[in-house]
C-alpha cells in the first residue's frame, strides 16, 4: 500500500476519442484549442500526439528496455527455437535479453543488465503468441526424418505394391494392413504435478524401487482389429504367472525386457501369422513396423491403481492386471481408424503426414544445427558488434 502513497496517475483517455481530436487537428479541421476544449484533453498531451513526439496509444507503466520492434521479434524467436525443437527456457530468454543490452550498452534499471521476473511477465502480457509449455521428447533419429525423406518413403512403398507385389486390391482391403509398434513402460514412472498444503518443503510419491521396465508390442489393422499384445517381462524364470489379470496378452521374456530380434521373429510366426491365418486375411498381407504408435500411456492406470490400493504400487507381478485397463480403454475401433488415417497410410494418402506440425522440427533441422544465426538475424546490432 506504500507504494502507492504519493504517486501521481497518469490520466486515461477515451482512445477512440483521442483518436478523432488527433485526426482532425492533423487535417486541420479544428484548432488545437479547440479540440483540448471540446475533448477534455491537455494541449500539451495533443500537441506530443499530433507532432509524434508520444506514440498515439501510450501504455502504462514504465518504457520497455527494448522497443516493440525488438519484443516482437524477440517472442518470434522464441516460436522458431520451439518450432525447430530448440525450444528456450524462461532463464535463457532472460539472459538473451541481458546479452542484447550489454552489448548494446543500453540503459537499464536491472541488476547486472539482467530483467527479472517482473519484466518476464510484463513481456509475456505484451506478447501474448508465447507461454511456457511443457514439451514432448523428440529423439533426433526422428527429428532427421525430413519431408523428402517422408515422400521419398511413400514412393518406395507404392512401387513396391504396384511393381513387385502387383496387387491392386491391397489399396482397398484395410483388413490386409497392419501396424506394430512397441512401447516401453518404466515400473518407476515419474509424476506430474499434485495437490498438496502450501509452504511443505518436501513432496513425497509413493512407487516402486525398481528401475527395470516392461516393453508392450501393439499391432492392429486398418479394418478396426487388434491382436493380443505380447508382453515382454524382464527375466528368464518367474515364480509367479506374469499374465496374471491378463490371461489374454502373450507372454514374452528378454534378459532387459526389451524386445529383440529373436523374440519379433517369435511373435511372428506364433501370433502374428495364426491371427491372419485364423481371421481369413487375404494374402499378401502388409504389416508395418515402428511407423505409427497406438500412443498407450500407462499413467492413468497407474494412478488409478494407486488410488484403489492406497499403500501398493505397481511391480512386475501386477503389472499384467494393472495394464489391461489402459489397454481396454486405448484399443478402441475409432483408435485404429484414426491411426491408419493420420498417418497417411490407409486410404493412401502421403500428403497427410507433411501437413502435421511434427514436421516442423525435421524441417527446420538446418537452422536447429545452428541454433546462434538464428538469433543473430534476429538482432543485427548484437551480429554487428560481436
């Protein structure tokens, strides 16, 4: 409240109006006089409006160490390190500014040539294209696959239907394409953000010690179908029934719980070409590996699991029962559909994938690799003097 006591409030105008007393004098339709009388505004404040001594529309509070040209290049920026999955921290755009006005010798009121957290929010107010997001892991042996790579993958897979398997009823029998793909479940998972009393300093979540993990190989067909998922445990010898809460999933067992090449070749012939055999899948039957994920998340079973058994968390011997609900819930007929559509896969349709924004990152791999021209364009003045 003592901040306040004494401080002289700059006095607000009706923009629109403001606008019209400046548009007018400016035409010389009225007299500088006149307008002040007419409007109720100072002649001082509409002679610096009129004369550009003062912008038209003034914000209030302190003037930005850096202009709007350069906020508003600076928060571009930012959106193309995200873009490119180089994304900047709060911390690293406030050392880029503190960069800018040290080298810049630009007068400042921060400690150290620093802003703080008052100016962060106040540019965050400003440019409002930004905010802090929490971004998705992006390997770079994904972040490679650039467009040509991606329409160049697509060409291959329609020669080869045309040229060697030369059966153009592949195109329009969903229920001959198929897509495998595995995915790792950590019997440590980390947690999101909870609930908890103010001013605790410790959060505690209550898991498991055991850092192994179980691996999930997923497979469904464009026509709404999916296989029972095998089940990879960590292990030789159990002395419990892994499967116990999933009689239906297939068991399989790695030293790692990792999927190897013996154990899909296994998959193959035990599952895999029974279930096509069994089903009345015409043949040849195309069957895509590590193209397109089901996206099962574990998580949410997990917690549920937790919040059911209060005390217990998730080993390697309920993992089978814990796991088949996230598995009922993802399976679902519109999932597969979704999938195959998405992907550009089934219909056939190569353009699909190229339209998504996770091509952005391969596509402006270029300029990730040097990651500081990005910036420096952005900023000649800094180029200039470094």
């Amino acid at each position: 409240m003592s901040r306040q006591i004494g401080v002289k409030r700059r006095k607000q105008y009706d923009t629109k109006l403001l606008e019209e007393a400046v548009m007018l004098i400016k035409n010389k339709n009225i007299s500088l006089n006149k307008a002040s009388e007419i409007y109720s505004i100072p002649k001082a404040t509409l002679s610096y409006k009129v004369n550009g001594k003062l912008p038209l529309l003034c914000k209030s509070g302190p003037r930005p160490v850096l202009t709007e040209n350069e906020e508003a290049k600076l928060a571009d920026w930012a959106c193309k390190m995200a873009a490119i999955g180089f994304g900047r921290t709060r911390n690293e755009l406030l050392d880029t500014v503190q960069k800018i006005l040290e080298r810049d010798q630009r007068p400042n009121p921060f400690k150290n040539n620093r802003p703080g957290k008052d100016w962060y929010y106040a540019f965050i107010k400003r440019n409002p294209i930004i905010n802090e997001r929490t971004p998705q892991q992006l390997a770079k042996e994904r972040a490679v696959i650039t467009p040509q790579k991606v329409e160049l993958w697509f060409s291959d897979l329609k020669n080869y239907i045309d040229l060697d398997i030369k059966d153009p009823s592949l195109w329009t029998d969903p229920s001959r394409w198929f897509n495998a793909d595995e995915s790792g479940f950590p019997l440590c998972p980390k947690s999101g953000k909870v609930l908890a009393p103010r001013g605790v300093p410790s959060i505690y979540n209550f898991t498991s010690s055991d850092k192994s993990q179980v691996t999930v190989l997923a497979c469904m067909s464009a026509s709404r179908h999916f296989l029972k998922p095998l089940i990879v445990f960590p292990g030789q010898r159990f002395f419990y029934n892994p499967l116990d809460g999933f009689p239906e999933a297939v068991m399989g067992r790695t030293a790692t719980g990792w999927m190897d090449k013996e154990l899909f070749y296994t998959w193959m012939k035990d599952v895999f070409i029974p279930h096509i055999n069994v089903s009345g899948v015409k043949k040849p039957a195309l069957l895509l590996v590590d193209c397109h994920s089901t996206h099962l998340t574990l998580e949410g079973a997990v917690r549920d699991y937790q919040l059911q058994n209060i005390g217990e968390y998730v080993t390697k011997t309920k993992f089978a029962s814990v796991f088949r609900n996230a598995w009922m819930k993802s399976t679902t007929p519109d999932v597969a559909v979704k999938a195959f559509k998405e992907s550009g896969l089934f219909p056939f349709n190569p353009s699909k994938p190229l339209s998504t924004v996770k091509m952005q990152p391969s596509s402006g791999m270029e300029q990730a690799w040097n990651k500081e021209l990005v910036f420096l364009e952005m900023f000649p003045s800094v180029l200039q003097q470094g």
